[in-house]
C-alpha cells in the first residue's frame, strides 16, 4: 500500500488560542485535518504582531495556524451554535481551551453529540482548583511553573525567557494527548476528556528544578535550584565571552580527559591539568570543575567564537556558538542542506520563506500552506459511521490509554528518557536498553537525574558492542512497536535495528532517531546538548536582559520539547501503521525542533529583516506593556505582571496607585516610557506580598502571578496541593522518593502507575523469557558471554 500522511483522515476540531494553537499545526503537519473555530470576528491571533511590512497580516498567526482551515462562528447565535455541535460531531478530536466554569458546551453534551470524540481540554490550570480562573499568559506562566525563577543572573531579576516558550510546550502535550485520546476511542469505541492543566505540564518540564527538590541531597547543595546565569546545575556548561564578541557555550561533560583536557593542554592553555599528582584523574577533574571551568573561560577568550565552535564539533565537543536570529538562519550550513526553509504564497503578502516541520517522517505529505478560511457548510465532514468493536479483549483503563504498545528505548541523558516516560506514563511498556558501559554519571539509576526521567520502565542489559547482544536487541526490535533512540547519525543503522532494515520481517515497526542535528546533512555528526541548540538557534541570545548575550535559559527546555516531539512522533508511527500496515522512519533533530520554537522571530527576519535584540521581560513584540517581573517584600521575591489594553492597565493603575494618564496614558506612551513604566510599578511592589498582590490582581482581571521556586510549588502552591499533583515512587536503592505525576486527566483520573526507578538489567530475565520466549539455557549461555551486561 502507498504510503500515506500518518495522521491522513483525523479529523480535529480546534477551538482554542495560545495554549492548544500550536497543537492544532502540528496535528496539521502530520496530516490531520484541522479546522479552527473562531469568533465572528475573527482569528485572536491575527491580531498578533509582528506583521509582514505594512500588510497588516501577522506573522505569528500565520506560523501557528500554517495547514487548518478557519471556521467563523457566533456560538451566542443558536443557529452557528449548532453547526459547531455539528462539526464536533463528525470529528475525531477536540482540542479547546473554554472556561472551566463556564465552557461552550460541558463534557457530558460533548459525549451525547459525539460518544466517540477524544476531547482534549486545556486551560492555564486545570479544570478545579483555586486557581483554576487565573488569567495566564507566557510571562505569568514562566513564573508560576519555576522557568523563570531559575532563568537570568542571580543578582537581577528572574527571565522568563524568549518567544512563547510555555505555549510551546503545553501545545506537544495537547498533540500528544490528542493522539492518546483518539487512539484509545478508536480501539474501544468510547470517547475520553482529557483535563490537561498547563501549568502542571509545565512544571514538568523544568529539569532541575523538582529534580534538586526530590534529591536534596545532591552535589548542589541546595533544594531550591538557583539562577545562574548560564551555568548549568552540574556546573559543567556556560557561555563565555571569545575574542570576537561572540559567546561560546562550552561544556567540559563529554569526554573530558581524553580529549578536551588533552586539546587545552595542545594549545597551552592548562598545563596543570597534566600534573597527575594534582589531577590523577577524571573524579579528581570533577571535584575541581570550577577551575575547569575557569581555564575554559580564559581559553575562550583568545578564540574567535565561530573558529572555536567548527573545531570543538570536528573534535566530537558539544560547543555551540551563541547567534542572533539573523546569525541563525543566515550562518548555518545545515538549514539548506535539508531544505529546512521553504516558500509559500501568504494572502495579503506574496510569497515568503516559512520554517518548515518540527520533525520528518517518511510519509510526509508536501509543506503546509498558510491557513483558508471556509463556511462552516463547506467543511465537507460526512457523519462517522457506527462505533467500531473493541479491539481489547477486555477495557483498557482510560487513565491508561497506550496499553499494549511496546516501546524499545535506547535513549540517554534527558530529551529522549523524557520522551519515553511520557510514553510509559500513558501506558506503554517501555523497554530500556542499556549497559554498564553506558551507565555511568547522569546516566546511572544511581543518580537523580536518571531516576527522574526514567519512571515505568523496565531495563534490560545489553553489550551492543557484541554481535550476539544485537541479535538479541533485533529480537526485541521485531517484538516491539516503537523503537526511540538518540545515539549519533547512523548507529542504528549499523546495527541493522533502523526501519529500513527492520521493516521486510517487521513493515509495522516505527524507528524514531533524535539525533541533534538530524540523519543528514554536513552537520549531521555534530554533538549536541540543549544548551548546544539553544545557542544556536538565538534562543540563548535572546533570553538576557537588554544589553547581554550569556545568560540563556536556566535549563534544558529543548531537552524537554524534544522528548515531546518524539512522544508525538511515536503515536504518529502507530495512527500510519493501524491505517496502512506501515510503521515510520522518523528523524527528529533537536536542532530543527530548537528552530521551530524561533518560528514566529525567524518569520520577521525573512520577510522584515529585523534581527532583535535582548529585551528582558518585555513582551519581544510589544503586544503587552507593561510585561515584566517586578521585586516583593521578602529576599528574592518577584512578581510577573503583564497588561494588554488600556482598560487593564487602569485597573492595575488604580490598585497600585499610580497616575494612568500622562506618559503611561495608552499603550504606545507604555511602550515608548518603558523604563519610567517598569520603576514606577516597582517602587509599588517593593512592599507587597507576590502571593497576595497577584490574588487581588487576578480578582481585578490582571494577569499577574508569583515567581515561584521550587519549595514554592511544592509546599505553597495551592493549584497543585488541590489537584493532587505530586505524589511518590519507591525503588531498592532510593526507597521512597517525590514525583511529579502526570500532567492530564483521563476522564477525571490521573495515570494511576508510578514504578520507581530500575537497575541496569533488573529486568533482563524477564523480559527475554516472557516477551522473546528464550529458554533458561538460552538466558545463561548469553549471560556467560558477557553478552547481557
């Protein structure tokens, strides 16, 4: 059978703005057919800046809704009312983002129009709580969720950080939970809600910040992760100045004294690094990173940031040079070499230059196009026919939607593991392949970061080295549905264990590479951290206040995004293969999804030509003034206000008081005073509780919400306390130990199944016996070899 769209056929009604838009494109990307609703008025993100030239067209809006068809429609009108509930009837999935307390129509009229419809609803904080009506915007929820308490300089205030970043990553969880709910309707024949709340989502994809507060104990010394700068936790990645005014992110994690340590020593830059009565050996390096570190910052310093750059990825170093958007697009050699940009006519525009997928597939169909509108009468949904028959032989859970799909992991670190366990929250069965070699540091289920990421798994021992160990790894390869792995371009291939190779005995297999910089092209080789791509991408440039370069975010938030990306890709390869019989070849690289999230900036500069520069916590286009993190009583306490519209800021104005006329009268005196604007609001906040100012705010209709840390979210968050959001996991060596639980309800339940962290090869007997059928004698045959180690 000719290959097809992987998600040609679904069919997604989405009526929602920041938080579900970009669900919606990727939906589109893959396939689906999706049509957005708006109001008679029109598309909210239309009014959206940046815009092309004088066009009045905004670019942002047509980023997110690039591949959907728009839909007006006045529901106060009982008429256009109905045709909604029409469309809503005819589709697969519903993607909103109504009112908690007050939705269009409620989850049970929902399943009495549609018994099969996977709808997917997600608000700023859930469906109850205390919050649950909290006006939210990106800066607000950057504060709430801990990003930005750990984004910036310690001595200057918290940075939310650039570019709808918090929408970005509540838009992957909705596609992903989208796919989860469609799925499981299909196969049962009942439809699902799904309670997504942002900011748990959110809170989930902050690395280090829960992982600190779960595992105080570590060598960070403190529970409460701390902004600084762009170092990261461990100490062993930051930004530094080189001689041509670049930054140089520099990492001193791989590979440290058999080639970086060697490389300095090379150009004479740490001869005391050789001294092996002073550094006998890597563990001796550890302990003394700071210096490390501090011979790295001055070695920097004599390179130009670009030279040092090529030379560290020729030597396999994860450095990246720090470039602005127009650096990104303009020095890359790897964009064009895989056609990453494409051209497409903009109505009202002409034609320009558009970003292209967050991840390929082998079936993807030709680029999206920007969005058309069409009556709701031409839609052309014809009524699905009677519910299919289960294929269960018995109900799955619906708090457990992947049952039954087996997923072979050999992901490492972070993006991937996070992609997987999102996976194995949902129900799959996660397989983890692993090795003593390969289980050392980060990587050790004796370290807090491995726990963290590797929840509901179960791990098997396999010396890939090995010839006999890859035949058993292609046993569990043709046992499996998915496989995720994020080795260097070409690994699996020369296992035999990618698609091409599995697909003649195994055509349902779907093979999911997340190489950093992709399968092909001259950058295909190039080693990659979060902080690697997001130098690269401008978007460690860009997150600094005004006037700097080095700081970036706080964490590894592509890290994040990524593991999304492949949990998508994963429900994408199993949608194509229950249509078609065929699995997926995937090729996410890290760096594409990193330029995707710059989509809406890299827009402006292909068409505008406008390079931005750092900006702080003003909003990047200036939609929201004032849009900043503003000092509470208290050391180190802040408070994120934003305000779009004069009425608002009125509101603010009075409560804070402050004079509304004069230089802050509109919107563009706001914008124009913005320093003036910014220290007469904290001259306000200075003796408030953030807590309390933004309760009495958000009851006045203002965006505003306190900067919180991670004791913060686990001990005064009341949102998260009411909606039961962390519980625990036990394990041999851990024993009891905190988790964060999954971030969405399945029909009022959360994902019941928290399994602790396992060792490396704890599960190895078990699985080949039970999933290969290997006998006793077989088991200890390999094990004698050294083959399941």
């Amino acid at each position: 059978m000719a290959e097809t769209s992987p998600l040609e056929g679904l069919r997604v009604i989405e009526c929602a703005g920041w938080n579900g838009v970009l669900a919606g494109r990727l939906l589109a990307e893959a396939g689906a057919d999706v049509v957005r609703v708006v109001p008679p008025a029109g598309n909210s993100l239309a009014a959206e800046p940046p815009f092309f030239g004088s066009t009045g067209v905004s670019i942002q809006s047509t980023f997110y809704n690039a591949g959907k068809r728009t839909v007006r429609l006045d529901l106060a009108d009982p008429l256009q009312r109905e045709q909604l509930r029409a469309l809503i009837a005819a589709a697969d999935v519903l993607i909103e983002d109504w009112p908690p307390g007050a939705p269009v129509f409620t989850a049970a009229e929902l399943r009495a129009v549609n018994p099969r419809l996977a709808h997917v609803a997600v608000t700023p904080m859930g469906q109850d709580g205390p919050w649950r009506d909290w006006r939210v915007n990106d800066l607000a929820a950057n504060a709430l969720c801990g990003s930005a308490w750990v984004t910036g300089d310690p001595q200057s205030p918290p940075i939310s950080g650039y570019g709808n970043q918090s929408h970005h990553t509540v838009g992957l969880y909705a596609a992903v939970l989208a796919l989860a709910a469609a799925r499981y309707a299909r196969l049962t024949g009942r439809g699902i809600h799904v309670d997504l709340s942002a900011h748990e989502a959110l809170v989930t994809c902050t690395e280090q910040v829960l992982m600190q507060w779960f595992f105080p104990n570590g060598t960070w010394g403190t529970p409460i992760a701390r902004r600084q700068g762009s170092l990261h936790w461990s100490g062993a990645y930051e930004v530094y100045p080189a001689r041509d005014g670049h930054g140089v992110m520099v990492t001193a994690s791989l590979k440290l004294t058999e080639v970086l340590v060697p490389w300095l020593i090379e150009c004479g830059a740490a001869q005391e690094l050789a001294d092996r009565e002073k550094f006998p050996d890597v563990i001796a390096m550890v302990k003394n990173l700071p210096y490390v570190m501090k011979v790295l910052r001055e070695w920097v310093a004599e390179w130009n940031g670009e030279k040092l750059f090529y030379e560290a990825q020729r030597r396999h170093q994860p450095f990246g040079v720090v470039w602005n958007v127009a650096e990104a697009l303009t020095k890359s050699p790897q964009i064009a070499a895989r056609g990453y940009l494409y051209e497409a006519d903009v109505p009202g525009v002409g034609t320009v230059r558009l970003p292209g997928r967050f991840f390929r597939t082998s079936a993807d169909g030709p680029p999206l196009l920007p969005a058309r509108e069409v009556e709701a009468s031409a839609v052309g949904w014809a009524p699905r026919g009677p519910a299919a028959a289960a294929a269960f032989d018995r109900q799955p859970p619906a708090t457990r939607p992947l049952e039954g799909v087996r997923v072979l992991d050999f992901t490492h670190v972070l993006a991937g593991p996070f992609g997987t366990r999102v996976l194995a929250d949902l129900g799959a069965e996660v397989i983890k392949v692993s090795s003593a070699k390969r289980s050392g540091g980060a990587n050790s289920p004796d370290h807090p970061y491995y726990v963290c990421w590797n929840r509901n798994k179960k791990s098997v021992a396999l010396d890939m080295t090995l010839p006999e160990a890859r035949a058993v790894a292609r046993d569990l390869a043709l046992a499996s549905d998915i496989i995720v792995e994020n080795f260097s371009a070409g690994v699996l291939q020369r296992w035999g264990l990618d698609r091409a190779s599995l697909a003649p005995d195994h055509p349902g297999i779907t093979v999911i590479s997340m190489g950093g910089m992709g399968q092909t092209g001259p950058w295909k080789e190039f080693v990659t951290y979060a902080p690697t791509i997001h130098a690269l991408t401008g978007l460690t440039y860009l997150t600094n206040p005004e006037g700097t370069y080095t700081d970036g975010y706080g964490f590894s938030l592509t890290d994040h995004l990524s593991g999304l990306a492949a949990a998508l890709a994963a429900l994408e390869g199993l949608e194509h293969r229950d249509r078609t019989g065929q699995g997926l070849a995937i090729d996410l690289a890290q760096y594409e999804l990193g330029l995707g999230i710059m989509g809406p900036a890299m827009i402006d500069y292909l068409a505008n030509g406008t390079n931005p520069e750092p900006r702080g916590n003003r909003h990047p286009f200036d939609a929201w003034a004032p849009h900043g993190i503003y000092p509470c009583a208290g050391e180190d306490r802040w408070v994120a206000i934003a305000v779009r519209g004069d009425d608002e800021w009125r509101r603010l104005a009075g409560m804070l008081g402050i004079e509304p006329g004069g230089r802050f009268a509109t919107h563009a005196d706001r914008v124009a005073n913005w320093r003036e604007l910014d220290a007469a609001i904290a001259a306000r906040t200075r003796r408030e509780d953030p807590y309390e100012l933004s309760e009495r705010l958000q009851r006045a209709g203002v965006c505003a919400a306190p900067v919180q840390h991670a004791a913060d979210l686990a001990e005064r968050d009341p949102q998260l306390a009411a909606r039961d959001f962390f519980g625990s996991a036990r394990a041999e060596k851990w024993g009891e130990y905190g988790i964060d639980r999954f971030p969405a309800r399945f029909d009022g339940e959360r994902p019941p199944v928290y399994e602790g962290v396992r060792q490396v090869g704890e599960d190895t007997y078990e699985v080949l016996s039970t999933v290969l059928g290997y006998d006793d004698e077989r088991i200890a045959e390999l094990m004698a070899g050294g083959v399941l180690s």
